[in-house]
C-alpha cells in the first residue's frame, strides 16, 4: 500500500471517528470517582436513561486526574466527581474544552479520626491529614482557621488558600497533604483527617460518624462534566432531566439522606 493510499485511509478513519463522535450516543460512557457518585449512577440515573433506550456503561477512577483527561478525549460522554473550581482550574491549565452540564447531591468534606472522639483532643505535634489537590486543601484549611488551629492570612482568598496563606500554626498541628484517595487510609496513623465524601463512603465511613462537617457551598457542589461542544446535544439534556426529575430525588432521600441537595432538588420538596 502507497504511502498515499495510508494518508486517504488515516483521513477517512479520522472522519469516521469525528462523525460517530458528533452524533448524539445512543450508548453512553460516564466515568466517575469509585464510590457514591457511582452509586447514584447505578441506583438513579441509570435506570432512569436505559428506560429513554440509553445504553450506559460506567467507568470508575481512583484519581482525580484521569477523568478529565478521558472525556476530553472522547474516551467518556461525561463524568462526575468533581466541583466547578477544580474543572475551572484544570481544564484552564490543560487547555481542555469541558463544561458543567448539571450540579448533583454531594457529600461534604468532614474531619474524621479512629483516635479521638472529639476535636477538643489537639495538642501540639496533632497530626492532621489533608489533600493536597489546591482547590479540596483550601476547603480544609478554611475550616482548620474556623476551628482556631490556625490562622490564615488577612484577606485570604478562601477558594485559593494554601499553606502559604497560613499565618499562624495556633495548636502547633503537623499537616499532613496526601492524595485525596489515600486519606482514609490515613486514619490509621493520623490523629485526624479530612476526607472527601466520596472517598469517605468508599472506604465505609459514615457521614454521621464526621467529627465536623463542612457547610458546602455552591462553588463545591459537585457536577456532571461534559465536553463544552456536546452541551445542546440531546444525551447531555437527558442527563441533565434525570438528575432534575423527581425520581432521582427519591433515590437521594432513599440512599444518600445525608447529602447536601441541589437547589433543583429543594424546590422539588417545596
């Protein structure tokens, strides 16, 4: 075969590719972190698409890399595992074109210990795990200078705080910055830990069980993600009705009670 005749056929596949990619999916791929979000998923929105003729293969992760990186590929329809500010901030530094489509029940961040039963145990030298992605460990220092462990810096942005930002060490703790999936894990030498919901769930902490509980705010709500150029495609609209539809919201009463609900789901009970 000519080395032209390679080129035509590379050319031609690369169409095809590009075409079948364009077209609304009847055969969805969602990736998400390993965990609730994915339970929701399986329990909720699942069944939900299949009975629209969806075909819906999930796809966990157990990093928070890997997620974006397969749905800008086109490897993924969409994912879930993430808030706007990490989505803003990551697809700015990789130069990829992905959007919100919809935000869904999330789980707080919390302080969890298998050492102490209450946060009035700190003393110095207190080893406190926290992640360290920038936009989860901002979360957890705010709540640590909320608590009077430290201090931040006067005018810290909360959303971009970083160790850099801490003015003061008040309780003399030793921070511990880890991947947000090792922290759990943590718990077994860490006095304490903050823990995302997800991976919180995953490794069979319980929401009530959080010594404190973060009050989440809009800006950490997670979402759905998508590539910004499927946004008016009808399987991104039916992915979007299905998280808004009363059912999913019997589901989140059902499995995920102790959920922050979206603003969508608050007017449903009204």
């Amino acid at each position: 075969m000519n080395t032209r005749r390679k080129l035509l056929l590379a050319a031609t596949a690369a169409a095809i590719a590009i075409s079948a990619h364009a077209k609304d999916p009847k055969e969805l791929v969602i990736g998400t972190s390993s965990g609730p979000y994915a339970d929701q998923v399986k329990l909720g929105i699942k069944p939900i698409l299949e009975k629209q003729g969806y075909k819906v293969k999930l796809v966990e992760f157990n990093d928070y890399i890997q997620p974006n990186y397969a749905l800008a590929e086109g490897s993924l329809d969409a994912n879930i595992f993430q808030h706007i500010i990490y989505l803003t901030k990551f697809s700015a530094d990789h130069k990829l074109a992905l959007s919100e489509l919809v935000k869904i029940p999330t789980a707080p961040i919390a302080i969890y210990s298998k050492k102490h039963k209450t946060l009035n145990d700190v003393k110095e030298g207190t080893t406190v795990a926290l992640p360290n992605d920038p936009t989860n460990q901002a979360r957890a220092l705010v709540l640590l200078d909320q608590l009077g462990w430290i201090k931040l810096r006067e005018k810290t942005d909360p959303i971009k705080a970083s160790e850099r930002d801490v003015a003061a060490n008040i309780k003399k703790i030793k921070l511990l910055p880890l991947e947000a999936a090792q922290l759990p894990r943590s718990l077994q030498d860490a006095d304490y830990a903050f823990v995302n919901g997800n991976y919180a769930l995953a490794s069979g902490l319980k929401l009530k069980d959080a010594l404190i509980t973060e009050k989440i705010s809009p800006a950490y709500a997670n979402l759905v993600a998508i590539r910004t150029a499927d946004k008016d495609k009808q399987f991104a609209k039916d992915i979007a009705a299905a998280y808004r539809s009363r059912e999913f919201l019997e589901v989140t009463n059902k499995h995920f009670a102790d959920y922050a609900k979206t603003d969508y789901q608050l007017a449903l009970e009204k």
